[in-house]
C-alpha cells in the first residue's frame, strides 16, 4: 500500500467540502475572466471547483510535485488545460509581480506562514480592489477579524462551518475507509504504519470535533 492511495481516499471525502468553497466563491462579485492563484492547491480539490465556478485562468502551487501530478490529470480529465496550470512553489517563495492576480484563494494554507504574515505579504499580488478569500481555523476569529482591515483589507464576508463537519463529513468517514484498510492490509507492516498515522489524526479530532472547526474569510483589497 502506498501513501499516495491514502492521499486519493482522502481527496475523495475532501471533496465533500466543495459545498462551502462553493458558497465562498458565490459571495464575491460576478468577474469577468479573473486571474485566480490557489495557494497551496494540494491535489486541486479547490482548484477544479473554482475552475467550474469561474471562466477565468487558475494557477495552483504547491510543493508536493506528486500532489501537483494528481492535479493535474484531473484537470486533464474535467476539459480544464487551456485555463488552468500547475507549479511547483513554496509559498514563501512566490515571486510573480505585483498586483498580478484577480483573487487569491487559500484553504488550509495560510497557517503555514501565519493570518497576518499571509495578508500583508500576499496583498501586493492583488490587483487593486482585488479579493483574498482564505480558509483558516476558527480559533482566535476575533482577533483575525480584527487584523484584516489593518493588513491593509475590507471584511466582505466570513462564515462559520458547522461545528461538526470537519468530523461527520471528513474524518468519521475516513475513518471507517481506514478500519476497512486495516483488515485489508493486515499483513503489510509498511501498510499499517502508513495507515496508523492517518488514525492517530483522526484520533487527535475525534477527542475534541469542536476545537478543528474552520471558517472562510472573504475579503477585498483596499
């Protein structure tokens, strides 16, 4: 068994929560042909349902080139290859012009460099008047939306996911593929490590569903 199959099993529980990038996305104002960056696309589950909400040209980064190869056969397969491209490209590391993109779209990213070190550093790629929308963890919101209009943004929006979804559409579910797994590969040592490691997360949740909840944060460049 190899990680990349676990990768592909929670890319597909991952994809139930299209609905909220979804719900994001619709409250932006309607653009014409945006220019949108995905920061840390992972394997694109963002980046193909942006692609369907938008006629516009998507660049996802990522440092995982095997997570990028995923991405892109799926945009291969969904008719997406004049409009949307991959790279390979620490975050820390970005270095397209000034004011060069439309949105910039993050979903469990920004916590890499930090709420505030992302705003302020990811604001000169905005057009102006252009939209950062990002999906951060819940913890400290207060103090996030307070940062927002100092880094230099305007609040549009921002919503809560139910307290428990990360947990009843997310992890329980991977966790009964896992169980299965387990039976599966009982003989593979190099299988049950690989799989303790996703069960030791989803432990780490289960203790406290509350504690991993998430929040969109819509906001516009001033």
């Amino acid at each position: 068994m190899s990680r990349d199959l676990l990768v592909e099993i929670k890319d597909h529980f991952r994809e139930q929560f299209s609905k909220y990038t979804r719900k994001a996305f619709q409250m932006l104002p309607k653009l014409e042909k945006p220019r949108i960056l995905d920061i840390g696309c992972g394997s694109g589950a963002p980046t193909i349902e942006l692609a369907k909400l938008s006629d516009g040209e998507i660049i996802g980064i990522d440092i995982s080139q095997s997570l990028l190869d995923k991405l892109n056969s799926k945009i291969e397969e969904e008719g997406f290859s004049s409009r949307v491209k991959t790279m390979k490209c620490s975050l820390f590391e970005m270095d397209f012009p000034d004011e060069s993109f439309d949105i910039i779209w993050a979903e469990g990213s920004i916590w890499i460099i930090g709420f505030e070190k992302g705003l302020k550093e990811w604001r000169r790629l905005l057009k102006p008047n252009g939209f950062l929308v990002v999906h951060d963890e819940i913890k400290t919101v207060s103090n996030k939306l307070k940062k927002i209009p100092r880094c230099g943004y305007k609040l549009i929006n921002h919503f809560q996911l139910p307290e428990d979804a990360w947990w009843t559409e997310y992890y329980r579910p991977l966790e009964i593929r896992i169980e299965e797994l387990y039976m599966k590969y009982k003989n593979n040592s190099g299988a049950l490590k690989i799989l303790k490691k996703y069960q030791d997360e989803i432990d780490m949740v289960k203790r406290n569903p509350k504690e991993h909840s998430s929040a969109f944060f819509i906001m516009q460049k001033s």
